[in-house]
C-alpha cells in the first residue's frame, strides 16, 4: 500500500553527502582573532550542479554557500541561519541557508531576459552587477516556539565578501574580514573563504602618543598602536595573501593551509565541523503547502492528466501529485 503524501517524509532522490572537514575553525593564542576556514569540496559540485545556471550565477552562489556556513558556524543555536540577497538586477533573489548540524542549500531566482543582456556585454560580470541595488539580510529562525533574530543592510560593495563586510560594520559593529572563493576546477565546481573576527583582547591596554616621538616610533605606525589593532593588522595582512586556488585545492589540508598563513601567530585549530547536502523537502512538507491552496486555484495548477507538479527551488526535485488526493484544510 502506497505511502499517504502527507505522511512521506523520506528524502527525495538527492545525493546524501557529508564532508567532514568542511569548517575548521582556530583561533591566535593571546590574540583578539578568531577565525573559520571553509571548503566545501566535493559538496559544493553537488549543490551547485543540480541548477542550471550560467558560471557567473553559479560562482555567486558559491560563495554564498561558504559564507552561510562560516557565519553558521560561529553561532550556537538550533535550526537554521539564513541569507537573503533581494535586488533589482538579473539575480532578483539569492537564498542560502545552513543548519546547525551543517546541513547546506541554495536557491537563486533570476530574469532570463536581463541576465542574458547583461552577460552578452559583460562575460565576467561582478556580483554587484548581478544583483543590483537592494537589501542583504541575515537571519537566525530557531523554530516557532523562539523568536527570529535578523539583521538587514543595504547591499554595498562589488562582491560578496565586501557585501558581508558593510554589515559586519554597520550591523555588529566589529571588525571582519571575509575572503570568499568559488570556481570551476578540473575536478568540478568547488567553494570555500575565510573569515576572521575580532575579538575582545586579553589585557590589551591603548599606548599614549608622546607629542613630539622619536623618529623610530615616528616611521613605525604600529608602535603607537594599541597591541591588540597590531596583532589584529598582521593577521588581516596575512590573511589577505590566501589565494582562490589555495581555498579551493583538494590536495591542501585545511590545517597545513591555516599552518602557511599563520605559523608564527601562535595558531590553535580547532575541532573541525561537518557540512553536507541539505535540502529539506519532502512530500509532506509540500503536500501541507498544496493544501492552504483554495479548490480553485489547485484546479488551475492541475494539468491535462490529472496532477500537480511541485518544484522544489532549492534541490530542483519535482514532486507528482494527484489532484483528488490533495485535500484542502485537513
């Protein structure tokens, strides 16, 4: 006896992928930085290849699965965190989110018409360019039962990492630094980006000025410094020499990685978290959608043989339902 839509909660036919190290998160000892590395491997292919889009869309969403999972990570919380991006340009919408177990998914909604317009005169376009002019906003959603906490800013800056760095500074107020990477290598699509957050120091106390320095502290800016905005300075100096091709390298291990950049700031990695594939959906999450339609519109959604097709945008799974299955208000 077939299963009833409203009680089929099993996964649609999607690929069950963990990747074990995706976050591998450190810290600098006696250091106000704390930080995440992401690299999402093979999981980011997987994601990213059940959509048909164009390299360029395909890239942003990339990214805008490695920062939902660097962000994600940081937290203590259950259920999801999300992005939203809502612009006027050919990307009207991105969407990704990431769990608290990690689990990741995405969806972009585009204009065909002016998307094509705009890779036929620019080939590489930037994410700005993309999106347009609109909001981005993040947003932690623990269920019903708790309160959703959100932030929402203006979308600044020509790419992802420089968009999530004007919130940081206008949202949280603290100091960030996101690098995010994502491309098509000879082993298929691959993601990943550092974050790096300041922290509060330990004993970090501020360095007086002399009016009149001497000529050594004169031409050494770092010497009239708070200790903390130096050691803060040469992480983010640091850091900023990762290459995409290093993030998004198989071959290089997370912590030998973490171990180039950072070998001589007293590193500590710590446990690695996993990411994997996350879609959700399901026939009865789709069939309680179908059964707030009134009668009349689930007539008009029915097609010539009898039932109605469900879309899921994230995983790109279509659903079948019969129509004189579906009963509105159960």
């Amino acid at each position: 006896m077939e299963k009833p839509a409203f009680l089929d909660r099993d996964r649609p036919d999607v690929p069950d992928l963990v990747v074990p190290g995706g976050v591998t998160p450190f810290y600098l000892a006696g250091q106000p930085v704390r930080g995440r590395l992401i690299r999402l491997g093979v999981l980011a292919d997987a994601l990213l290849t059940r959509h048909d889009n164009p390299a360029p869309v395909t890239q942003l969403a990339g990214k805008a699965l490695a920062l939902v999972a660097a962000l994600a990570s940081a937290l203590k919380f259950q259920g999801s965190f999300s992005l939203q991006i809502k612009g006027d340009g050919p990307v009207s919408m991105l969407v990704a989110d990431c769990t608290n177990t990690g689990a990741l998914r995405f969806y972009v909604r585009t204009d065909q018409d002016a998307l094509e317009n705009l890779l036929s005169t620019t080939p590489n376009p930037t994410d700005r360019a993309l999106l347009g002019d609109g909001y981005l906003a993040l947003t932690v959603d623990q269920g019903p039962d708790m309160e959703r906490h959100q932030g929402i800013v203006d979308i600044a800056g020509d790419d992802l990492a420089a968009m999530a760095t004007h919130y940081f500074n206008t949202s949280e107020q603290h100091a960030c630094q996101v690098m995010l990477a994502c491309a098509l290598t000879d082993a298929g699509w691959r993601a990943g980006g550092l974050v790096l957050e300041r922290i509060a120091g330990e004993g970090g106390t501020e360095t007086e000025a002399d009016n009149s320095p001497t000529p050594d502290a004169a031409t050494d800016e770092n010497a009239l410094l708070n200790p903390d905005d130096a050691s803060w300075e040469t992480a983010t100096i640091l850091a900023a020499t990762l290459r995409d091709q290093e993030v998004l390298d198989d071959e290089l291990s997370s912590p030998r990685l973490l171990n180039r950049l950072f070998h001589e700031q007293n590193l500590h990695v710590s446990q690695p978290r996993a990411l994997a594939f996350g879609c959700r959906c399901s026939r009865a999450r789709l069939i309680d959608v179908l059964e707030r339609f009134p009668e009349d519109d689930l007539d008009h959604m029915c097609q010539d043989n009898g039932t109605i097709v469900m879309t899921c945008e994230f995983c790109n799974k279509d659903f079948h339902f019969q129509r004189q299955s579906i009963t509105v208000g159960r």
